[in-house]
C-alpha cells in the first residue's frame, strides 16, 4: 500500500479518529516506513497470515483500547475515507451495530471503473445472501465497515477464515444474531495501484460463500448446485469475453487524473493557498502546481513533481487528453475548495476533461459549486 497508504490518510476527516493502527502483513513494500512516518500505531506479522488473519491481529488490538467504535478501511484509496463521518452516524444515533459502505447503490460502482463480471458477480452474491439470511442490503462485500464495540465481542470472528472469506462470515454470523446491519452510499475507484481480488480468487470467494451460506441451512444442496453453476458461467464468460483492453485502460487513466485532483484540491484545502492543474492537450500531459504555474506541487508517492506525462508511461501510452472547457486548460482550487478556470474566475458550471483511447472517451468532472470531482 506503499502508493496509497498516505492519500488514504490524508483523506480521513480531522479530529475524528482517536487511533490508527495499520497491521503489515509481510508486505515488501515501504508501507510500514510511510506508516511509521505518518504516526500510525504499526503491527508487524512475522508471517503472512491473509486478509482475514490481518483482521483478526487488528480487532484483537483494537478491542485492547476500548473503543466506541472500530472502523475498518482498506489503505488502497479505493474507498473515500473522508465518507468516514457519515459510515459512523449511524452507530452514533443508535441506530446500527455495522454499518458498511456500499458501492453498490445507483450507478457509482460502474462510473468508478468496477469491472463489469464483478459488478454481476457481486450483485449475484447479494441476492444469494439477501435470500437466505433474510435482509435486503445492497452490498456485503465491502472494504469499509464499522462496528461497535459490542458487535466484536458479541461475534465469533476470531474462528472465521483467514482469506477474503472473513468479510462475508462475519455478516452471516451477525445475521444470525440478529444484529442490525446499516449501510451508506458511496463511490469506489479502481485504478491500478488499488488492490483487487484476482478472477480465481472471486470464485473461490463465491464458492466459500454459498457453501456457508448452505452450511447455515440458508441453501438446500440442489439450490447451491445451481448457484454454483451460475458462477461458473459467469467465470467461462469473463475467460472467452475478457475485459477491453482499451476500456479498462481509460479508466485506469481517468481515476488517476480524478485521484490528482483531489489531491491538488485538498493541498489549497490544507495550506490555504491556490493549487493547481495545467493541461497540454497537444503533449497528452498534466501538471500540479502551488501558487503559479512556476511552483511545481509535489507528488505525495514520490516526493517529486507531480507531472504526468501519458506517453512516457507504458501502461497509458495509448491514452490522449483530447480536450478540456476550462479557460487556459487550467483548474484551480482556492482555499475552500472552490474550482476556477485559468482566468481566475470561479467556474459557472461543470468543468471537463476529456480522455481518449481510440474510439473510446471517458470524462473527469469538477462540480462548479461543490468542486466534486468525478469520472463519468
């Protein structure tokens, strides 16, 4: 999480959290250097133990401190931790004893480039899970969740799986006891550095889950043959389909112009000073700036400039910006947040940014009143 692990934090609302702890398993990257620096509570495993197993050392800790709530987000920036605030209320207003982020809500899973067989695949489970646990949640698959205190003591997760099959046995386990279940809207990003669950991994973790689920006398044996074979469909379809190429790759690209913006956006936020985007259509290439167009802005991952040149980068080599609405192809935020034009006006409505490859085009979104950023 080395390339996400800061923006994540930066995003989470001031004041709010009492702690963050981070539990590194075994990665091999420089995510407990950055966490370290960051001043996160830091665990270390002296072996892998699996997403479920990080869990475990994490709520184990956690529960330690005594908390009101827990609230557990992934560090890969795919989920907007500044929706933190509302994912608790909730809970505060007594109301829930988990409340999970559900991306699945209207369209934001899809606009924020969740590919479409695990869009299916995920919507397939819900309704699976929907029918034998008796609820009617939107989404139980979620990296963004929070839970009371009493709901950790009161579950049995220490005996859940150490795999990607936790999530999904701490809700059936939840449902049981008839604990309530709340969830939010929110948006997602997948972009390459977020972490994604691999094709055969999502269909061991479908498996896993319908075979719980029937455990649980949710799923007569005849009723899992066919979940089960519905699955496999799914799987034979995304293996001879696959995902376009192109398709993926623009929004690859797009999420990480929309992922820059916002990180211009909340530095003018945070230094209460003017920051800055400047396009070159005819270069394929962008650049962050403080102040003036003299003062580069620094990448936050690489402690350099934060400059990015399209062509320079194989994986987007293919990716034109073909066009912007914005006055000098400028954006700027002022000290709250509020996006101009290169004129130094504030913008009267949507800006836009256009990324092409090939025949496929995709937009990047700044909301002139809000400054919400967004790719559609």
């Amino acid at each position: 999480a080395e390339l996400t692990l800061e923006k994540t934090y930066r995003d989470i609302p001031e004041g709010l959290v009492s702690e963050i702890i981070l539990c590194d398993d075994q990665s091999k990257d420089r995510t407990v250097e950055i966490a370290e620096r960051l001043g996160l509570t830091v665990l270390l495993h002296d072996k892998n133990k699996g997403y479920g197993g990080n869990q475990k050392t994490l709520y184990e800790k956690a529960l330690k401190k005594s908390p009101d709530i827990v609230v557990m987000l992934h560090p890969d920036y795919q989920y907007d931790s500044r929706k933190i605030t509302d994912l608790i209320q909730p809970i505060i207003n007594n109301q829930a004893d988990i409340v999970l982020g559900s991306r699945m809500t209207g369209k934001g899973a899809l606009e924020g480039g969740m590919p479409v067989y695990k869009y299916i695949s995920n919507r397939f489970l819900t309704f699976c899970e929907n029918k034998a646990l008796g609820l009617n949640l939107s989404e139980y698959h979620t990296g963004l969740r929070a839970y009371t205190k009493e709901f950790l003591e009161k579950v049995d997760w220490q005996n859940n799986s150490d795999d990607f099959l936790f999530d999904g046995q701490i809700l059936i386990k939840a449902a049981r006891l008839g604990l309530r279940i709340a969830e939010i809207p929110i948006e997602t990003r997948y972009f390459k550095e977020a972490s994604q669950v691999g094709l055969f991994a999502g269909i061991k973790y479908g498996v896993g889950i319908l075979w719980e689920l029937m455990k649980k006398r949710g799923f007569t044996l005849i009723e899992l043959v066919i979940m089960l074979s519905i699955i496999g469909i799914i799987a034979v379809t995304v293996m001879v389909s696959g995902s376009p190429k192109g398709i993926v790759r623009l929004h690859a690209a797009c999420q990480k112009l929309a992922t820059d913006m916002r990180y211009i956006q909340e530095m003018a936020m945070s230094e209460q000073v003017r920051f800055g985007i400047s396009f070159d259509t005819a270069n394929e290439s962008y650049f962050g700036y403080r102040g003036t167009t003299a003062t580069k802005a620094t990448d936050p991952q690489t402690q350099g400039n934060l400059d990015v040149d399209f062509d320079s980068v194989m994986e987007f080599k293919e990716i034109g910006i073909s066009s912007t609405n914005l006055s000098g192809n400028i954006i700027e935020f002022d000290s709250a947040g509020i996006p101009y034009g290169g004129n130094s006006v504030a913008l009267s409505s949507q800006g836009i940014v256009t990324l092409t490859d090939g025949t496929n085009s995709k937009t990047v979104r700044i909301e002139a009143e809000t400054g919400n950023i967004s790719v559609q």
